[in-house]
C-alpha cells in the first residue's frame, strides 16, 4: 500500500496554489485558535487554583489546578481515535470543523463557570467535565490537521507545509501569553483575581463559529478522495503497522514534554519556584513562542531539502545535552532577561526538533489510516508524558527541593525519543 507521502504527490497536480494557500491559512488559524483555548488554562492556573480549589494549603490548591489540567489527557486518546476514525472516514474537513467547536464549548464553560464561593463542590466538577471535552477535542485535532496538510503539500515540500501546524501552535502561546501579559498589567490584583482570569476563557467563545466557518469553506484534499476506505481504520493500525505506531509514539515523547514542561509550564515555574512576576513569566512565554512560530517553517523549508533526520536526531541530541545548564542558568540569575533568552533557546530547539516531525510521521501510514494512526500514537504520548508533566513537576520540586528537576524529566524524554528518531530510514522522501 503507498504511503502518504506518495499519495499525495499523485494527487498534488491537480491542486491549484490559491486552493493551497486556503488550506494552509485555514489549518493555521483553527489549529492557533483552538491551541490558544486550551493552552490559556496552563496560564492561569495559578489563579484557577484560588477560585475552583481553595485549601488549606497553596500547594494543594495549585496542584488541584494542574492535576484538573492534566485529567483533560485522559480523554486525548479516546477523542484521537474517534475523531481519528472519524477523520478517515467522513473526512479531514468534517472532523476538523468538529473538533474547534468542541474547543469552543469547553472554553466557555471554564470563562462562564462559578467559583467554588459561589456553589461550592459543583464549581471544580465544571472545570473537570470542561476539561475533558477540550481534551477529547485536541485528541482528533493534531492528527486530523496533519493528514490534511500533508496530503495538500506538492512533492518536495511536505515538510515545510505540515511544519505550519507546529508554527500555529507557537502563535497559540504567544497569543495566550500576550493576552495573560495584558490583563494581568492593566487590571489591580484585586480585578484579575475577580473576573479579569476569565477574559481569556471568554474569547473562547467566538473560536467556534470562527474557526467553524474558515474550516468548512475549504475542500476536500484529492489524496482522501482516492484512497481506498478501509472498514475499521484503527484493527488496521493495529494489524498492519506497530513498528510505524511505535515509533511514532517514542518521537512524540521529546515533543509533548517540550511543549508542556517548556512552553506551558514556565509561568507558573517563574511565579512558584524563581519568585518571579507574572508578567515576567508570560513576557517569556511570548519570546518562545514566537521562536517557536518562527522559527518551525524555516525549518520545515530546510529539512526538505537537507532531510528530516538530522533535524530529529540532532534536536534530540542538544537538548539532552543542555536541559541541566539552562536550568542551572535561570536558577542562578532569575531575571526577566534571562528567563526570555531561556525561552527563545528552546524555542528554536523545539522548532528544529517539531517542524520535521509531523512529515516525518506522514510518510509512515497511507492516507486511508494517517488521522487514525498519527492520533493513536500522538494522543497516547502525550497522555502519559505532557498532560501531568505539570503535575509532575510541581509535585517534585516540591519534595524534593530541587528546583532543577524539571531538566531531568526533559533529558529522559530527549533520551527515549532519539532512539524513536532512528527508525526515520530515509532522510528526505
């Protein structure tokens, strides 16, 4: 059966370059949209802490917050293979206008939601239910984003097409960021505290029919329409393709704890642990994320023409090597400058290592079974490594005292997904 990657090529002359350009634009914005819901929360959760879990101890109450964060994953796998399943067979634009309007629904029940002042134990269990829809949202949205923009990308830059995905998300970061950065300077402790951490949340509202609309409006990618369906895409997963699935999922490791150690977690890591302000932390949170947006399709360019695999394995390698002293170095100087020159070396890092990633994933499952595949692989690593990452850091630093443990976890996961990345036979395909 031909993979992806061959496919698409098939497909690729009958694609004219306006029809391309709407696809990227839609993926760009929907994927940036429906990130910025759910990455807002990792934000806030500082304050989400007092509002929805209020005990008698700071430290509970914040690791309440992420733990409440981290049981959203748990839904990631199931909403992958469904929505995946879903993908594969009603199609990459039906499941992708799905999934940002269950985004939406999510984020505006955690803007609208009372607080446990208010009604009491009622208050979390909204935040839980809330959590577990963004998450069975984001489960269907990576996969089914990726499948579709491989499968628009002419031969030869498949790479630089899906690496737009990985770009969204960083512009997800710095829009949560910036928006996190704007009320917290222009409102009194008093007002954020009140109903200013709900600003965020309620811009939620209008990512559905936003998101609904540009999404809707673009085609059909010529690769779906030729592939031959299959009857249940995730029994073919599993019979047909392990090693692909596998591999794909040691590779995803190095990426979720990236994303949620380095990108989500540091303003809450800058207030809790360095003492810092949070303006301090989402001014970080801005400078990496915009490397990361960047910084992701120069890379995305480069690896289709140098090949994927040095940008993979040689990601993976440095970030092994430097996660302990870059640490050390906030540790030692916690200042705003150095908390941003922090963010924007692993902002790159991250792009070099993501922007190949998700073509490299492509050129492992046909297109009859990509949604499914990547979803399964994708939803399940980030379940058990980024989605209590938080958790895990807050719960270590905190008995044990080191405040560098964050570095570790960062370099077991840089350490599992090199050996992932060998699995890449080809550098360019």
């Amino acid at each position: 059966m031909r993979t992806v990657a061959t496919q698409a090529a098939a497909a690729a002359d009958s694609i004219s370059p306006g029809t391309r350009r709407h696809a990227v634009v839609a993926t760009l914005i929907g994927n940036a949209l429906e990130w910025f819901d759910f990455t807002v929360y990792s934000f806030f959760a500082v304050v989400i802490a007092r509002k929805f879990f209020p005990s008698g101890s700071e430290l509970t109450s914040l690791l309440l917050a992420v733990a409440t964060f981290g049981v959203g994953f748990f839904m990631r796998p199931v909403g992958g293979i469904v929505l995946g399943i879903y993908g594969d067979k009603a199609g990459r634009k039906a499941a992708l206008s799905l999934t940002v309007l269950l985004m939406a629904l999510g984020t505006a029940m955690i803007g609208l939601a009372p607080t446990y002042e208010t009604i009491g134990l009622g208050a979390p269990m909204i935040i839980v239910v809330a959590r577990l829809l963004q998450g069975f949202s984001a489960g269907g949205e990576m996969g089914g984003a990726t499948a579709f923009l491989t499968e628009y990308a002419p031969a030869g830059k498949r790479t630089f097409y899906s690496s737009w995905i990985q770009a969204s998300i960083g512009l997800a970061v710095v829009l949560g960021a910036l928006t996190g950065s704007i009320v917290t300077n222009m409102l009194s402790p008093a007002a954020l505290d009140s109903w200013g951490w709900r600003v965020p949340f309620l811009l939620g509202i209008v990512i559905g029919p936003i998101g609904f609309y540009i999404r809707n409006r673009v085609d059909e990618t010529p690769a779906f329409k030729q592939a031959e369906k299959v009857k249940s895409p995730l029994a073919e997963i599993a019979r047909r393709y392990p090693r692909q699935t596998f591999a794909s999922f040691a590779m995803v490791i190095l990426w979720t704890v990236c994303t949620y150690v380095l990108l989500f977690y540091t303003p809450t890591y800058a207030v809790k642990v360095l003492k810092m302000s949070a303006s301090d932390g989402f001014a970080a949170g801005i400078v990496g994320g915009a490397a990361l947006t960047i910084c992701s399709p120069i890379i995305g360019a480069l690896a289709d023409r140098l090949g994927r695999k040095v940008f993979l394995s040689g990601a993976a390698i440095v970030i092994f090597a430097t996660a302990y002293p870059m640490f050390a170095y906030i540790n030692a100087h916690p200042s705003g400058g150095a908390l941003m020159l922090f963010q924007l070396y692993f902002g790159v890092l991250i792009a070099a290592y993501t922007g190949p990633i998700l073509a490299a994933f492509a050129t492992l499952f046909p297109s009859n079974v990509l949604s499914t595949g990547l979803s399964v692989a994708y939803n399940l690593a980030v379940t058990l490594f980024g989605g209590f990452a938080p958790f895990f850091m807050t719960w270590l630093i905190a008995s044990t005292g080191n405040t560098l443990a964050p570095s570790f976890y960062l370099m077991f996961a840089a350490a599992v997904s090199f050996l992932g990345t060998l699995a890449i036979k080809t550098s360019k395909d």
